[in-house]
C-alpha cells in the first residue's frame, strides 16, 4: 500500500488581498461565461454538444485543455520527481500520435454519423448490449475521475490556503455545477479556453523561476544525474527488456503498453476528449479540434516535467520516507518557495483553473452520456425535447454530488497520475479495442463488441487485483503495472471479439455504411467550405506537421 496523498502542511503560502482578488475575479467571469452561454440554449443539442456550431480553433484549445486537468499538471509533475524525463513518453508517444489517428482516421466516422456520444457509435456499428455496457461503464469512469479531481483540489487548497477540505470541494463543485447547468457544453467549452491559457500563465513562472534555482538546464541536469544516475535524465536510457530504470518498464511495454494500448484508448474512445471535438461546426473542424491541440501538446510536457525536475534538486529525498514531502507536492513546494504575491495568485488560481477544467470536462460528458445514452434509450423514451434538457441538468447536479462521494478513492494513491492511469486501463482500453477492430473489419458481429469489452475490462481488472497486487507475478511499480494490464485488456478483448465474430452472424452490409474503414455515409462526404483550402485548414497536413515535430523534440533527450 502506498503512502496517502496528503501534502505537507508546510506548504502552506503566503497569499494576501491581492492573490484572492485575482482569484475572486477569475471566479465572476466563470459565472459571466455561464450565464452568457445560457443564451444560446435551446434544445437538447445546444446543451449536450453547443448545437455543433464551433470553430475549430475553440475545440481544440477545449480539447487540450480538458485533458490539462490538475490531475495532470501534479500528476506529470510528480512523474517527473519520480521518474526523470521518462515523463515525455507520455506526451510524445502517449498522446501525439494518437491524437493525429483520432482527427484523421476516427473523426470522420464519429462526426459523420452525427452521433451525440462514443457509446451511440457502438449502438450503431454492434447493439444494444454493447451501447448499454460501455456507457454504463463510461458513465462510472467519469464520475470516478472527476472524483480525483476534487478530491486533489480539496487537498491542495486545504494545504497551500488553509481551507477545510469540505470548503474547497463545495466552492469548486458549486461553480462547475453553476456554469454548466446555465450554460451546457458551450459555458464548459467557453470556460476551458479561458482556462487553458489561466493555468499557462500559472505554469510558466513556475518553470522559468525553478530553472533559474537551479542554474538553468545545465545545473538541473548535472545535479540530478549526480544524485539519481544518467537514466533519469533520458527518454530510453534503461529501458532494455530486463534492465532497471526509474520507471520500471521496459521499452516493448511503454511503446505496447502507453504509446499504442493506453494511448489510442484514452484519445479515441474517451467522450470527455471528442465530445469537444462532436461540438464543432463542421467535418472539417471536427477533425482539426484533435490536431490543433496537439501542437502545445508537444510543448507543454516542458511546464510540467521541469517543476517535477527542480523539485527532485530541491528536495533531494522527496517521496521518500526522509522526507515530509510526496512527489505530488512538486507543484505546490515550488509555488511557496519561488513565487511573489500576485503571481502567486495567479498561479493558485491557474491550479483551481486546472481542477475544474478536468472535473467539468467528466461532468459534462457524464451528463450526455446518462441522458442520451442511459436514460432517453433505456429509461424514458420518446418525451419532448426540453424533457431531456432539463433532466440534463438535474443529473449534472447528481453527478457533481457523486464524484464528491468518489473523491475519496484516491487516497491509496502517492501519484495521482498513476491512479488516472489505472482507471484508464480498466475502462479507456477495452472500448479502444472494440472500436479499432469494429471501424476496420466488416466481419466483426453484433455480438462481439459486448463480449469484447467485457472480456477486455474483465482481463485489465484481473491483471491489476490479481496478478500485480497480489504479487503473483513481479512488476517493478504501478505504472508499468498499468502498462501489462493495458496490454492484457486489448489482446483479452480482441481474441474474443474475433472468437465470437467466428460464430455468431456479422451486420447487414448496408447498415455499416461510414461505420466501417472503406464505406462511407452522406455526413462523411462534406465539400470544403470557401476558403477552407489553406494548408492550415488541412488535418492531413496538420497531423503529420505534429508527428515530424514531436519526434524531433524526442531526439535531444532519447539517450
């Protein structure tokens, strides 16, 4: 068992009346932003998915910034006091590429079938079973994520404002609750680009300030391999398959595990990513949203691996039992020693900006899911639209309250990251598996996609509590533990999906048209809008241009 995620009390910072009015301000254009949006809510589509009706450039600074969770900013940071610079895998490998294959490849499917959610895709290409277990099972998985992220809210405001946890989880529930009841998706949507670029200016002093500390990279990179070994300081150094490194994988399961399993699972399949990318204005758009947030995708692994980094100088023992601090307190330890009032204001208000980016971002996706997927399908069919509007919002409010109740269950964890990444292993990988193998092979049954993702959940569980736990078979850390369950998921639920497709009957050919990779359905065949012919209107461009530039940033520290 791990040690609680608590961080140290002596972290506690020194804000005065200006730090709190740049954080009382932050919270009334929050409001403002709700109640602008509320405007434009209508019907059903206008509150689930803004009424598909924005610009790409907004869902893709939504896109990015929905991930950029404090959940994110800790977690990585607290990777990289772990870990080293194995952090950029998560980015470089475990985010890019994917990201690409879901505005190139996947887009176009989810888009042109005008679907409101990833679990209605799986209705139309298998059926009702698999529509009705993958969201009841995305539906969980968002309420326990949005559950980590108030609950490292309340830890993080309890120890760096003082405040009892129950303030803190109550304010920002209260806010996220407020903001997307009045205004659905789009006061979401709206805000998360407010708040990407809130926590950038929260991060960047950080960074800048840290490395200065330290004597710049040169500093940071000699200190840390004096004291933790020139691994720590490289992408693949150690990763050969039986070496030791920080990390406890090896290369076949990072690439395997991360850049393929987990990546692609969490990217593709996960409602609270592309439902920014379903609210877009059109194909072209939609496909875009994914690509455009790739770019500072590349850079940002940069503000949160540094801090992690500097703080593993600092504290040259943190995580460990001769020292008071975790490797979660990275972030926080920084903003109390480096930061003066004013910019430490920012900077709490860029952590608050974070939680409720990634706790509204599930919320939000909760919300669509239940009522569309859940309650409008299984429940209560064929009521008036404004019906399912206002149930919308009574279930964000359910949803809120039960991820105050889920909070807690992260508090076995020391790395909040390697918590998220378990849960994504449990539930991301099994519905990628399900999807992949149902978007390019027509022979795939109705029936194999339950079975799948059954099988896929049930193996990535089994690998966790079982084999790893119970310590039956030996794996280094959580982390490459999430990797082998990744893994385990995906080859689970692809062999009983070919398994079942052997001997249960395939879909009708002509209900698979633009479900499957070689058809293709009206809403996939889209003429370019006048004026859309810039090369910076092309996804095809766009993603190779973040592939070539991700795998030049990993050259400078590969070995």
């Amino acid at each position: 068992m791990q040690t609680p995620t608590y961080l140290a009390a002596e972290l506690r910072l020194p804000t005065n009346w200006l730090d709190y009015t740049i954080l009382g301000i932050y919270f009334v254009v929050v409001l403002g932003i709700g109640f602008a949006a509320r405007r434009s809510v209508k019907t059903s589509l206008d509150f689930f998915l803004s009424g598909r009706s924005l610009p790409a450039w907004v869902t893709g600074l939504a896109f990015i910034a929905a991930n950029l969770g404090a959940t994110e900013i800790l977690g990585m940071a607290a990777n990289s006091a772990q870990y080293g610079v194995y952090t950029t895998h998560w980015y470089w490998i475990g985010a890019i590429p994917a990201m690409v294959f879901l505005g190139l490849v996947m887009m176009p499917f989810y888009y042109g079938s005008k679907v409101r959610s990833v679990p209605e895709f799986l209705l139309l290409r298998f059926d009702r079973a698999a529509h009705l277990l993958s969201s009841i099972l995305f539906a969980f998985a968002a309420i326990l994520i949005a559950g980590v992220n108030l609950y490292a809210l309340a830890i993080v405001v309890e120890a760096l404002l003082g405040w009892p946890e129950w303030v803190a989880i109550v304010v920002a529930g209260f806010f996220v609750l407020a903001y997307i009841t009045l205004g659905g998706l789009s006061s979401a949507i709206y805000n998360e680009v407010l708040q990407f670029f809130v926590i950038l200016a929260a991060l960047i002093p950080i960074t800048v300030l840290g490395l200065k500390k330290v004597g710049g990279w040169d500093g940071l990179s000699d200190s840390l391999t004096k004291s933790h070994g020139s691994d720590f300081m490289t992408s693949w150094g150690g990763t050969g398959i039986g070496s030791d490194n920080p990390l406890g994988a090896n290369w076949l399961t990072i690439v395997l595990g991360l850049g393929f399993v987990l990546s692609f699972g969490y990217w593709t399949t996960n409602f609270a990513e592309v439902q920014r990318a379903l609210s877009a204005k059109n194909l072209s758009a939609a496909q875009r949203t994914p690509l455009i947030a790739a770019f500072p995708k590349i850079f940002i692994v940069f503000l949160v691996m540094i801090p992690g980094l500097v703080a593993a100088v600092l504290v040259p023992r943190i995580g460990t039992s001769g020292s008071d601090l975790q490797y979660n307190d990275a972030i926080p330890y920084l903003m109390e020693q480096l930061l003066p009032n004013g910019v430490l204001g920012i900077a709490v208000t860029g952590l608050l900006a974070a939680f409720m980016a990634g706790m509204a971002a599930n919320v939000s996706s909760f919300n669509t899911v239940f009522t569309t997927d859940i309650w409008a399908k299984y429940v209560v069919k064929g009521r008036e639209d404004a019906y399912y509007v206002r149930f919308g919002r009574l279930i964000t409010a359910i949803g809120v309250l039960a991820s105050i109740g889920t909070a807690f269950l992260a508090r076995s964890f020391s790395n909040i990251m390697a918590y998220l990444q378990t849960l994504f292993s449990f539930f991301n990988v099994p519905m990628f598996v399900v999807f992949i193998i149902g978007m390019f092979w027509k022979r795939a049954s109705m029936k194999s996609g339950f079975w799948g993702l059954l099988a896929g959940t049930t193996a990535a569980m089994v690998n966790y509590f079982v084999l790893y736990k119970q310590d039956i078979v030996d794996i280094p850390s959580d982390q490459g533990a999430n990797f082998v369950s990744a893994i385990a998921g995906f080859v689970a639920g692809a062999v009983v999906m070919v398994a079942v497709s052997l001997f249960t009957a395939p879909k009708p050919a002509e209900e698979l048209q633009g479900l499957v990779y070689g058809t293709r359905s009206p809403g996939m065949a889209e003429p370019p809008a006048p004026g859309d012919d810039a090369w910076y209107r092309k996804p095809a461009l766009l993603g190779w241009g973040a592939v070539v530039l991700a795998a030049a940033c990993y050259i400078p520290f590969s070995f």
